[in-house]
C-alpha cells in the first residue's frame, strides 16, 4: 500500500481504531500528506510548556475543561469548545476541575 497516495483520497477510522497499530492516532503525517496529525487523548497532569517550532497546536475539549497556555494567554475551554495555539508559542496544557453541575 502506497500511504501517500491511498489516504490521500480520504478515509475512515472506525470508533475504538486508530492509524499504525494505535488507537489514539487518527490522522498522521503521512496519512495527511505532512498537513496535520490529530490524536485522541485524555490528559492527565499534561505537557509541560514546549514550543512546536512548525506546527500549530489544537485542542477540541471532548467533555470537562482544559486549562490551555499559549503564548501570555491563558484560556480554559470547556466542554465542546476549541483552541489553536500558532506555531513558536509556548503552549501547555492540563484538566481542569470544574464545579459540580456547572456543565
């Protein structure tokens, strides 16, 4: 299988499947001809601050919150809600705990 050229005409992970033996990986570089990888994760402590030098950083908040640094500003999206951070900032991440039934 040519991995350039078969996912480039598009594809499906199935639920509970993942690219390359890992259910957490969705899209790759190489499944996405180098534009974009996409991961499914839960985050635990999370990363400490770091800097993807040519890639954006985007997070899409499955349920909770997520306390999100990038760059000076810091934003804490909640449940279905997104943040981008460009590449060259310093990014990091973590849960945030929540008030019961506030969501």
């Amino acid at each position: 299988m040519d991995v350039m050229t078969d996912f480039l005409t598009g594809y499906v992970v199935a639920a509970g499947a993942g690219l390359a033996g890992d259910p957490g990986l969705k899209a790759s570089r190489q499944s996405a001809g180098g534009a974009l990888s996409v991961f499914e994760t839960s985050i635990g402590a999370g990363p400490p601050l770091h800097v993807h030098d040519r890639d954006d950083e985007c997070f899409y908040v499955l349920d909770g919150a997520l306390s999100v640094r990038c760059g000076g500003r810091r934003s804490t999206p909640r449940r279905a809600a997104s943040c981008s951070c460009p590449a060259a900032a310093r990014t990091g991440s973590g849960p945030r705990a929540l008030p019961p039934g506030c969501c």
